[in-house]
C-alpha cells in the first residue's frame, strides 16, 4: 500500500493490559479524524491544543484536568497508549479530551485552514541510529505541515532528551522562517513525562524548543 510518510514510530503490536481493553471499548465516543469534527469539537472551548504522541496520556491527562476551558486533542499510535488515556478520562471525568488514532500527519494533511493554538510534541521517537534519522518526525516537512495547522501567534513546543536530535531539531528551527524562539513556554516547567523521566534517571539532558507562529 502506497504511504505518504515514512512512519516515524516504531511499528509493533505492544501488550494491552485488561484494563486497557476495557477502556478501549470507549474510544469511539472520543475518537475524531477530521478537520470538521475538530472544527465541531471545539466549538466550546477557549483554546484547542495538540498533543502529538501522548504515549501513556499521563501529560494531556493533567493539562485537561488543570484546564477544563481548553479541549485537549491527543494524537498516539499506540493502542495501549490510547487505552490508558481513556483510563484518565473516565478517572477524571474529563469532557475536553479527544483522541486521534494512528499517525497525525495525515490529518495535518488535511487540514482545510489552522486550528490549534498550541502543539506540543514531548520526546518524539529518537531514532538515534544514523541510517534512521530519515525517520524522525521533526524535519523541514513536518514544520510546512504543523505550520498550516497552527493558528497565527500559537506555539509549537517541542522536546527532547537526544543530543544529536536536538541538534538537527535546531537546524531546522533556523532554516524555517515560520517560527521565532520565544523565552520559554508553559509547557516547559510542567511535570515530567515517562520517557523525561527516564531520560532524567538515565542523566541525559532535557533540550525544549519553544516557537511562536510569526507569518
Ligand atoms: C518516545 S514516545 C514519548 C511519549 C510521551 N510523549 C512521553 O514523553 O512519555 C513517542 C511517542 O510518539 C508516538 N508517535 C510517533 N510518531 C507519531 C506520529 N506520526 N503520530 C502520532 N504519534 C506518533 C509514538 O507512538 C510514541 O508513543
């Protein structure tokens, strides 16, 4: 089958615990894949922030508990993760919430004008080896993509705990003129996800990105 971008996350099948099975049973009440639904969704709400590849959801989760002006859109491949998320709903009864199943760009793609205020990506998949860095989400293409997506003056947040990553993510940064650096970013001093966390443990250094929409 023909697929426009290379994936950017490693393909496996990944346990599903009971529980998250059970929750899983909910998704379609949370679901959404298309720029009207967004556009519908958010009707209510102040701002509309995305979240691209929540993982365990454990971060949108506490933004959506803290902020319940704002719908909270989580993008995640991983069904496990997914299954977590909708945990932390339930849990919290969290009603600004929506999940975007598989891989976002194709629903950047087929975005009919910006929609998000924000887009925050936490530890995109490193792909440390050099023969796959081809596959790393944040590149020139991805920032034309997230660009069109992001209302005029809403940020793009990004981090990463890869030396070598952060590196090529600033390389970008600065051959793009869509974006300015600004001087930090709420999203910087939340609370650690699993794998900054882990990066933490393991004493590597946490390199954040934030970028203001400028033309
Ligand atoms: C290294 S994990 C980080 C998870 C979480 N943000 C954290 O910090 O704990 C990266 C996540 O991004 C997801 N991901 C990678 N490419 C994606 C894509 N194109 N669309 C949506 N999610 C993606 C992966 O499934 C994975 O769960």
């Amino acid at each position: 089958m023909y697929y426009k971008f290379l994936p950017s996350f490693v393909q496996r099948k990944g346990r599903i615990t009971k529980s998250q099975e059970y929750n899983l049973l909910q998704l379609s009440k949370f679901e959404i894949n298309s720029y009207d639904q967004i556009v519908s969704a958010k009707e209510d709400f102040k701002k509309v922030i995305l979240e691209i590849g929540f993982g365990n959801g454990e971060h949108i989760s506490r933004l959506a508990q803290e902020n319940r002006q704002h719908l909270y859109i989580g993008s995640e491949v991983y069904m496990s993760g997914i299954g977590q998320l909708l945990g932390e709903i339930a849990k919290y009864n969290l009603n600004n919430i929506k999940i975007v199943k598989g891989d976002i760009r194709l629903l950047l793609d087929d975005l009919k004008s910006p929609l998000f205020d924000d887009v925050v990506i936490i530890c995109p998949d490193p792909w440390p080896k050099l023969k796959h860095h081809k596959r790393r989400m944040i590149n020139l293409d991805f920032f034309e993509l997230i660009h069109k997506s992001i209302n005029p003056n809403g940020h793009l947040f990004i981090s990463t705990d890869w030396k070598n990553y952060a590196e090529s993510i600033e390389e970008t940064i600065d051959s793009f003129e869509g974006f300015k650096r600004t001087n930090g970013s709420i999203y910087e001093d939340t609370f650690l996800t699993k794998f900054q966390q882990r990066a933490k443990k393991e004493g590597r250094k946490i390199y954040p990105f934030a970028l203001e929409k400028v033309s």
